[in-house]
C-alpha cells in the first residue's frame, strides 16, 4: 500500500507541475499579447489580463502544492535550525500540524468560496463560471495535504523523484 501511495503521489507530482508549467506559459503569452494589442495595435483586448489571473491562481496553488512535495518551498528555518535537537523536532511537528491546518482551512473555505461564487459567469468569458476560477484553492489545499500525509507517513520523496533526478550528463 505504501508503494502504490508513493507512487500516486509521483504521479500527482508530475500532473501539478505540468498544469502549473502551463499556467506560467499561458500567462507569459497572455500579458504581452494584451500590451502589444493595447499600445501598439491601439484595440486593447479585454480577455489578456483575466486570463493571466486565472493562471496565476492555478499556478499558485497547484505549483505551491509540488513545491511542498519536492522540498523546494520557501521556508525560514533559522529559528528551528537554532534550537536544539529535540525542541527541533517538536517545531518541526509544529510546523507540519499548522499546515495540516492552513490545507483544512483552504479546502473548507475554498469550497464555501466556489459554493458562493458557482452562478456568476466571468464578464470576460462568459462561458466560465466564477467558482470554477476559484476551484483551485480547495484542490491545492487537498494536494498539499496529500503531499503532508506522504512525508508524514513515508518520509522524504525518494531521489529518483523528478525535482530530486541529477543532471543527465552527456557522456
């Protein structure tokens, strides 16, 4: 069971990166189009930056979420490398409750937030209702908690995971 958790939660690595890959290129396509429509074509286009929004939202949540899993997240940790070993790890138990309960909070606010918003369409694209704009809170939040659960039960990603890989050399 723990294998195939594992390797889930690789498999759910690699999805969230690649959504938030797409995202980021998406947005980088979008703005300077709409800067290039508004000061050069002088016909501003009103689709550009709600788009570039909604990317960043999705970037976000799911590129935040595979940060957690590979480790590389922002995170100070000068206070708990000062204490000593044992209130260490106390702090880091802390830390990893306190997230448990920032994923919680985000997938029941997140979803009240859908909730309330699901009838509104987006004035941009029409097609597109509000909530669904919002959907990746709570699924951030559910991931990020997926990710906890992984390390808090099986320990780090192993090194062959695709943040972790060495250079592929040449030779």
């Amino acid at each position: 069971m723990k294998t195939a958790y594992r390797s889930a939660m690789e498999a759910l690595y690699v999805i969230c990166m690649t959504i938030a890959g797409v995202s980021l290129v998406v947005m980088t396509l979008a703005v300077p189009y709409g800067v290039f429509m508004r000061y050069v074509i002088n016909s501003a286009s009103s689709w550009p930056e709600p788009l570039a929004v909604l990317m960043m939202i999705v970037f976000t949540f799911l590129g935040g979420a595979a940060c957690l899993r590979a480790n590389v997240h922002i995170a100070v940790r000068v206070f708990t490398d000062a204490l000593p070993d044992a209130l260490g790890i106390w702090a880091a138990r802390l830390v990893t409750a306190l997230l448990c309960l920032l994923c919680i909070f985000m997938i029941v606010y997140g979803l009240r937030l859908v909730d309330t918003t699901w009838h509104q369409v987006m004035a941009e694209f029409t097609f597109l209702r509000v909530g669904i704009a919002y959907l990746p809170i709570p699924i951030g939040g559910i991931i990020t908690l997926l990710f906890i659960v992984e390390r808090v039960w099986l320990g780090e990603p192993p090194a062959s995971s695709v943040m972790n890989r060495e250079p592929v050399s040449a030779d």
